[in-house]
C-alpha cells in the first residue's frame, strides 16, 4: 500500500467545519480511484476533485462536517 497524507488545503481552515481535506499520495493517483477507498464517520457527503499535482486529491465536504 502506497503511503499517503492528509492535510488541511490551507492553515487557514483548520478551524473550519468545511474545510476541505487534502490527500498526498507518494505516486500519482486519479481522483475517482479514491472515491471507492475513502471513509470517513459519520458518513458525510462531498465531491472529489484532482489537487494541484497528481499525487493530490481534494475531498470536498457538501456540508460542514459534524463538531
């Protein structure tokens, strides 16, 4: 399994409910292939779009998620 990591897409957000949730694979990924292995409680709904390189991935919360 390749290594990944979350971060916030800015400082800025941290403290927001809706912050988006930036994931950084170490090999290029397509967003749609990690639509099926994403999990995250309570479920919440969002989209999933390319980040700034190809190693990125954005997940997008549809609402703020719950505090």
């Amino acid at each position: 399994m390749d290594e990944f990591f979350v971060t916030y897409a800015s400082s800025d957000q941290m403290e927001r409910a809706d912050s988006p949730i930036v994931m950084t694979f170490s090999q290029p990924v397509e967003a749609h292939h990690v639509e099926d292995f994403f999990d995250i409680r309570p479920k919440t709904a969002g989209i999933f779009a390319q980040g700034a390189t190809a190693k990125e991935v954005v997940f997008v919360p549809a609402s703020p998620f719950m505090e």
